[in-house]
C-alpha cells in the first residue's frame, strides 16, 4: 500500500486530464484553473518519474507477480513446522525490502519490479501462515470473530498509510513512506518473535483457565494435525472447494483494482493534493476495518444462537458484500463532478466488500480445518493471480483512455466480482467435507 500513495508524488505528471464525454458527468467548474491549482499546492513535491498508467500498474502489480508461486509452500510448511517463524521471516524480510525500495527505484522499473516481487513473496509468508494459528487458538465459535478481528488489521494498516503517507509526501517527500513504514515493520520482529506462539499449550502467559476452554473446545471438532498427506485427488473434485477458490479469485480482483488505483483515482480525477488524496483514499479503508470487525461478530451472534445455519451466513455474508460493493463501483465514472457522492460511493463499496471476510473468505476453515494451513495457501495463490492481472489491465485501460478507461475498470471489477458470486451461491458449503476428515495416502 504505500507504492499505492507513493506513485502520486513520485510520477510527473502534470498534464490535466481530459474533460469528460458529453455523455457523462457535466465538467467540473473551472477545471483547468482547480488542476493548477492542485499543481501548485505540489510543487514541493518534486517528482522524479515519467511513468505512464501502463507502467504504473505493472509496478502496482508486481507485488504479486511472484507471489502465487509461495502460498502453497507457505501455507504447507507452516501447518506442519508452525506458523510463528514462517510469518516473523516474511514480516522481516518485507520491512528491510521496503526500506530500500526508494534506491530500487532511482536504478530503474526493472529493479524495482524484481524487488517487489520479492517483497511480495515475503508478505505472502505473512498473510498465509497467519491462518495456521486459527486452527489452534480459535475456539470454532469464535472463529469468524477472531479471524475477522485479525483481518482487519490489514485494512486499519491500509488507512494509516494512506492518511499519514498524503502528510509525508507533501512534507518531507515521499522516500519517507518507505523508510518509516519499513522501519515499523523491523520494529514489529523485534516483538514478534519472543511474544508469538504456536499454539495454547507452549504459551507462557496465558491463564490456565483459557487454555483449557480453547483445547476442549477444539476437542469438539475433527481436527488432528494433518502429517504430510493430503487428499489431492478429493480436492480437485470438491465442488465446496472450487467456489472458494473462484470466490477468492474474482473478490480479490476488485479488491486489489480498489487498493492500488483508490489514491490514483482521487489525485487525478477529482484533482486533489497530495494531503487531501491520502486523507480522502483512507476513508474506504477505515470503514471496511470497521465493518469488517462488526461483521464478524454479526456472524457469530447468528451462529451462537442458532437463527441461521452455518452455510446460509456464509452465502448471505457473501451476497450482501458483493452486490452491493459492486454496484456501487459501476456508477463512480458518472458522478465524479461531485467529490462527496464519489467519497461516499468508495466507503460503501469497501464496508460492504468487508462482509465477504465472514463469507466466502473464511469458508475454507469451515469445511477442511484439518488442511487451513495449506487451503490458505491454494487460496491465496489464486488471490494473487487476481492480485498481479487487474492493475495491470486497469493501467493499460487507463492509458488507453483516461476517460472511458476508469468507467471499463470499474465495470470489469464489478462483472467479474458478480460471476464468482453465483457460482459461490450454487456449490458452497460449511460442513466438513469428506476428505477432510480422515487421513488418505496421496501425497504430493
């Protein structure tokens, strides 16, 4: 996230953009003199790259270029050795990477794009093994809750680094944004690793009393550690499974379009400074971390007291975020004269899109426990596939035509986000399957 803001103060690009087509929104008053305007509130800025959109979201992109290669690894190894040095390593490894991504980009795209690549992969180390201490410290009743909880942080962070990343970039310059977030991150590993265990049973801290409600009340469930078989062959065949996985594919699409683009949007269509673009590309992202908690303990409430089955709170979950984020996308080109309805439509669109993580995005804890470790990682694969093709294609839309160009990212987010509601809504499930529940001898 902060290459998101960063790119708005390191591009040169000063040329306004095109008035809109008759056929939608009426210009904006004065637009040439609001845009230099804008300009000059800038000018202390002093950015040093001449990248057109095309390039841009092929640097938005490669942070998940790699990444789809380290998931399944990721996630594997740390079902099997624990999680905790599988994700302080990643942490670690993508905080000093941050740190010298302002060096990488004075030597040219081409390093800059291998280095988050690598950066990339670290952070897949992080969002993957974190899913593996669910399994041993989240009690099943409490699981949408706490994994929700947890979620959020990646959100909350997001809304940090754009609301301070704005200030930075227009005050001391936009190197900073990596320097002190990647300092953050190597602080963070100081913490992680004498403070973060694997499970309930080697913690120190803990009382006795909550260790004991967590191990008996993973007791009640079908869950042992998994060795290293895995049915390969029921998976490819799991029906339940396919519409996660194409769930995770086409919600992570809109959702790495939204993070990557969000700050571009706002500085160039509604021509704000820098401090107002990181304050304004923020808002989505608080109300999502919000609606993301609020979610999650709404799920559970349902569960605990019965009113509604397992897998209707997920498909419910899962619907409500869809639509609703998306049709609200699909407007946003048409009511950009005004800054307010624009604003508005992008908060709703994420606090609605945060629901999904008590939906389709936590399913696969519900019907495979036993494998979260490596079904994150699956996932995730497949999330970052998404995550390394929509930038891209919205950069070359946008370069193509900075009008119609956002109106076809929006509309193509929102198309391929529906898609995988439907077949979501036709083949989940939340029980555990089959497959899951007893050890096979395929192997990888």
């Amino acid at each position: 996230m902060n290459m998101s803001i960063a790119i708005t103060a390191m591009v040169n690009n000063t040329e306004a953009p095109s008035s809109p087509n008759a056929s939608m929104a009426s210009p904006l008053v004065g637009f040439q003199e609001a845009w230099n305007e804008t300009q000059r509130e800038n000018e202390g800025v002093a950015p040093e790259f001449d990248w057109s959109p095309e390039i841009q979201g092929v640097i938005l992109s490669s942070l998940n270029y790699g990444a789809f290669l380290a998931p399944i690894p990721t996630g594997y190894v740390a079902g099997i050795f624990g999680a905790k040095y599988v994700v302080g390593v990643g942490l670690l490894v993508s905080s000093v990477l941050t740190l010298f991504t302002p060096l990488a980009a004075g030597a040219g795209v081409a390093l800059l794009v291998v280095v988050r690549v690598i950066q990339g992969i670290a952070q897949v180390m992080v969002l993957t093994g974190q899913y593996s201490f669910w399994v041993t410290w989240a009690p099943p009743q409490e699981r949408s809750q706490l994994t929700t909880i947890a979620g959020s942080g990646s959100l909350l962070g997001t809304f940090i680094v754009l609301l301070v990343g704005g200030l930075l970039c227009q005050t001391l310059g936009w190197p900073y944004i990596f320097y002190i977030f990647g300092g953050i991150g190597c602080a963070c590993c100081v913490l992680w690793f004498p403070l973060v265990y694997n499970d309930p049973g080697s913690h120190p801290f803990i009382s006795s009393g909550e260790k004991r409600h967590i191990v008996h009340s993973l007791a009640q469930q079908d869950y042992s550690p998994a060795g290293w078989s895995l049915p390969i062959k029921a998976m490819v065949k799991s029906l339940p499974l396919w519409a996660i996985i194409v769930s995770y594919f086409c919600e992570y699409w809109l959702f790495y379009t939204i993070m990557a683009f969000t700050p571009t949007y706002i500085s160039s269509v509604l021509q704000t400074s820098l401090l107002h673009s990181g304050l304004l590309s923020a808002l989505p992202f608080v109300f999502g971390c919000i609606c993301t908690i609020l979610g999650g303990l709404l799920a559970d409430f349902l569960l605990s007291r019965h009113i509604l089955r397992l897998v209707t709170i997920r498909k419910a979950f899962t619907a409500i975020g869809v639509f609703f984020s998306s049709a609200v996308l699909i407007p946003l080109p048409w009511v950009r004269s005004s800054h307010s309805t624009t604003m508005a439509f992008l908060v709703l669109s994420a606090a609605f899109s945060s629901l999904c993580e008590s939906g389709a995005l936590v399913n696969f804890l519900d019907i495979a426990p036993r494998y979260a470790g490596f079904l994150k990682g699956l996932l995730q694969v497949f999330a970052h596939i998404a995550g390394a093709i929509s930038p891209t294609v919205a950069g070359v839309f946008i370069n193509q035509d900075s009008d119609f160009g956002w109106r076809n990212v929006f509309l193509l987010a929102a198309s391929v986000d529906t898609v995988g509601l439907v077949f979501y809504l036709f083949f989940a499930q939340a029980e555990v399957q089959e497959w899951a529940k007893e050890q096979t001898l395929t192997h990888l």
